[in-house]
C-alpha cells in the first residue's frame, strides 16, 4: 500500500474516505467535525469539514485493507493530523 500526499481537486477522484464513527454520545474527535453516514453499513461518521465531494464515506469499521492499493491524504488533513499528534 502506498500513501500519496494529492490535491484536493484530485483526493476528490478517490472511492472512498475513511471516516471514524460517531456513536451519539461520544464527544468528537476534533473540535468542528461534521457527520456523514457510511455507505456501507449507514452507520453515523465524523469527519473534518473540508474533504473533497465525490468519493463514498466508509467508516473505519467497514473498512478493509484489501479494499483500495492506494491511499491518498490532502495537504490539509495531513496539517492537521501532525498538529494533532504533536499537542498530544
Ligand atoms: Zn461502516
């Protein structure tokens, strides 16, 4: 599996975005977060408010490594994934 840093533009050709779920009741995992359902199982997702429109949200649950060869992440969400592991 390979991991790409792409556009937002070309993040939003992508099938799917893994999403964590979002149990009612549980706080979210970052402060401005939005839900989504996942395609999959319609179960409630949270995620960050800008991904790109277009590709399927797939909670991390239905995800499966065997689903997609590539991943591909944004100059955004990788910003604030560091951020978030470096105030932890
Ligand atoms: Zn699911």
């Amino acid at each position: 599996m390979a991991i790409s840093i792409v556009s937002q533009d070309e993040a939003g050709e992508a099938d799917f975005i893994i999403c964590m779920l979002a149990p009612v009741g549980r706080p979210l995992l970052m402060a401005g977060n939005v839900f989504g359902l996942c395609k999959q199982c319609d179960r409630r997702v949270q995620h960050r408010p800008h991904i790109p429109v277009g590709p399927k949200l797939l909670c991390n649950e239905c995800h499966r490594p065997d689903i997609a060869d590539d991943v591909v992440i944004t100059p955004a969400t990788l910003a604030e994934v560091l951020r978030r592991v470096r105030s932890h």
